[in-house]
C-alpha cells in the first residue's frame, strides 16, 4: 500500500476480505475535522454491500489499496448502516467540486481560485492517514473542465469546508457516470436533498430518465418539479413508457395533461394509453415496446433485434411476432420465439414456422395475483397481452411484475433502515 492515496479514484473500487471474498464497492471516504489548522484525518472509507447497504470501513481494518482493489485484515464487520458524525465529511458528497482559494508559494503572489478535483491523503509518523494535498483545476470563469489542473499542499487551500454554494458538480458527476443507474441512484439518496437535485439535473436527458426509474416515487416527482417543463417532458420521452406513466400517475391531472402535451405525439401516445388501464392490471404494468416482429423476419433480423444494446435482459429474451403493423397495438398476435430458440435455428429461417402459441395471452384487465401465478406456471420472464381482438399491446416482463408486487417504498433505503443483512 502507497503512502499516499488518491481519494476519489478509490469509488467503486472492489472491496475483498482476506479469503479474497468480495465484500461490496468503494463509494466515498469518511475525513474528520479537527481543531486549529490541523488537516482532517481520514478515518475510513465507505461500502456498498449487498440490498445496497452502506457500511463503515474503518481505515485500521484496510491492509492494501491500490488502482483494482481495497483489501481488509482479519477482524470482524460491523454491518450496521453508516451514519455520518456531526464532525465528519464525505470526500466526493462534501468536498469534491468544491471551489476553493488557493494562497500563492511566494509572500507577495496573487490567490487563485480553483475547483477540488480529487483529495490525496498520507500516513504520517502517528500512523494516522490525514489530507496533505488536493488536486485541483484552475478555475477560469470559462467551462471547469477547461482550466490546467494541478496539486497543492493542504495549508495553501482556504475555504475547503464551507457554504454548499460553492460546491459545483463536474468531478462528482463524472464518477457517478460510471455507475449502473440503480447504483447511482442509490448514491443520489445518500446526498442531502439540494445536493442531489443539483446533481440530477445536471445529468444528461438519457443518463436522468435511467436514473429516475430507480428511485423511490417521491424523489421522482420532487427532482422532475425542479427541471423546467420543457425539460421534464424531454427526460419523460426518454423513460420507458410504462415507467413515465407510473411516474405522471403521482402528479396532479393538471400537470400531467401538460407534460404529455408536451412530449412529441408519438412518445406520449404509449404512455397514454398505458395511463388508461386500471392500477394493479396487466395494462397498467406491462410495457408497450417489446421486440416485435412479423411473420416473414428471418432469424438473423431477430437476433439483430435483440442485440440492440439499449434493450433490457428481460425485453430482449424473447421476440413476439404479430401480423403488421408491428408497433402496438399490432396485427394479429401470433406467438413469441424465445432467444434459445433463435440462436439454435439457421439464420435464414422464417420466425412466423418457430412461434410457440402453446401460451395464453395476457388480457389487459388481468390481475397481478393472476400474472404471477401464470409466469410461475410457465417460467416466463415476459408474457404477452392482447386486446380483445387478439392484437398485441404489450408484454408484463418479470421485473414489471417485481416493481408493482414489491412494498411501494422498496426503492428507499431510508424505509429499511432497520432491516438485516441476511
């Protein structure tokens, strides 16, 4: 292990015990202010385990860190869920980004203002790991990312703990990105309320619809009221439909009929269809866009189908054939063809001779009880639902399921505080 660490390239760094188990990921290190103008002490770091529970690490218990991986001693784990004291900061929550004054080498020079890019800290001769440096990027009133970054030593740096107003969101952002979205939403609900919707809304239209289908319904609804409506309706366009029409089912009926007139006519037509079945229904939970195709396709357009990277797992184990058109509702439903199927037949053959119509249909007033019975039945992670004229408008894949026959608060972490880690 190096006497001197880089903080921030620490974050979602594996953690391994000493049988080289996994324990969970790095996602921030925990510094303590202390009196006069000593630097603050590192005391541990932060982890996520399993059910995305965050546990403290103290620095004590970390035998190696390097650019793959942090490695913990013998010793036990206190799984408990990591509070923050009142004397402590998180480095990337806290202080990364923060704009800071950084004082000149020489008596006589001129201060500099400058963004906090990442924070080292070092072993001194107590053995206590303290803040010696910052890396930091000039600040030139131009784009942040723009000015020259270099280090400085911790007494040169004033202003590091202070307002929130001076805390930009740049660097964090840039670790965020690198996450799954169910991770960086999880790491969004560990910031403080302002923190995080500066954050999110800082977040590409994409990368922000990903992330609000992670997050518990009162989040969605207060980080979607901070964007302007303009705005909102374009990451609503960019969320699958049956998960903006969950979220637009939490608003007021006046500001839903404004957002979906916002939206282009064909991204709000699925969701308002989908706003038209009862809760609780097939209807209600199902996705409108499963990968349909007609009879006449060959094998290879299919698996061309469901490679499409934006596609999810569920989505894109099986394709659902139907006479055309092919967007719901469609022609006739015929069958689905599941992903094994195609990958076992000659790329020129015709999926409409593969289909399984052994399977009955959903009906779009189906209950949920009735859907999970029947997925259990059959073993589907996706079941199609037909009109009554037998034309496909849609398909409950098991994590739809999942997401509405969980408790409503499953996504926040806050309602499970007390639960245990099996």
């Amino acid at each position: 292990m190096g006497t001197r660490v880089y903080l921030a390239r620490l974050a979602g760094l594996p953690v391994f015990d000493p049988n080289g188990d996994r324990v969970g990921r790095v996602r921030d290190a925990v510094v303590r202010l202390r009196t006069t103008n000593r630097p603050p002490q590192v005391v541990g770091l932060v982890a996520e385990m399993a059910l995305r529970r965050r546990i403290f690490l103290p620095i004590g218990r970390i035998t190696g860190m390097d650019a793959e991986s942090v490695v913990l001693g013998t010793g036990s784990l206190n799984l408990r869920r990591f509070e923050k004291r009142p004397n402590e900061l998180l480095v990337l929550e806290d202080l990364l980004d923060r704009r800071v004054t950084v004082d000149p080498e020489q008596e006589g020079g001129e201060a500099n203002d400058a963004i906090v890019v990442d924070i080292g800290m070092e072993l001194n001769r107590n053995t206590e790991w303290v803040v010696t440096r910052l890396a930091v990027r000039e600040h030139t009133g131009r784009l942040a990312r723009r000015g020259h970054i270099y280090q400085v030593e911790y007494d040169r740096v004033r202003n590091l703990v202070g307002p929130t107003d001076t805390q930009g969101t740049s660097n964090l952002l840039a670790l965020l990105e690198q996450m799954r979205p169910a991770d960086m939403a999880n790491a969004l609900q560990d910031l403080p309320d302002a923190r995080r919707n500066e954050v999110a809304t800082a977040l590409s239209d994409r990368k922000l619809a990903d992330v609000l289908e992670e997050l518990p319904e009162h989040d969605q609804v207060e980080i979607l009221a901070r964007l302007d409506r303009e705005r909102a309706a374009d990451v609503l366009e960019r969320m699958d439909p049956d998960d903006a029409a969950d979220l637009l089912a939490e608003l007021p009926k006046a500001e839903q009929a404004v957002l979906l007139d916002l939206m282009e006519p064909e991204e709000a037509a699925p969701v308002r269809q989908l706003m038209h079945y009862r809760p609780g229904t097939a209807g209600s939970v199902m996705t409108s866009e499963p990968v349909i195709l007609t009879p006449d396709a060959t094998v290879a357009e299919a698996l061309a189908r469901i490679r499409e990277p934006e596609l999810s797992p569920v989505v894109a184990a099986q394709v659902f054939v139907a006479r055309a058109p092919s967007a719901t509702p469609t022609g006739k439903y015929l069958g689905m063809v599941h992903f094994q199927r195609l990958l076992r037949e000659p790329p020129a053959s015709i999926v409409g001779g593969l289909v399984d119509s052994d399977i009955e249909p959903l009906r779009p007033d189906i209950g949920l009880p009735e859907i999970t019975r029947r997925m259990a039945t059959y073993d589907m992670v996706a079941m199609p639902v037909v009109d009554s004229t037998n034309r496909l408008v849609g398909a409950v894949t098991v994590d739809d399921l999942l997401d509405h026959s969980l408790p409503r608060d499953w996504r926040d972490r806050d309602a499970h505080d007390d639960e245990e880690i099996p």
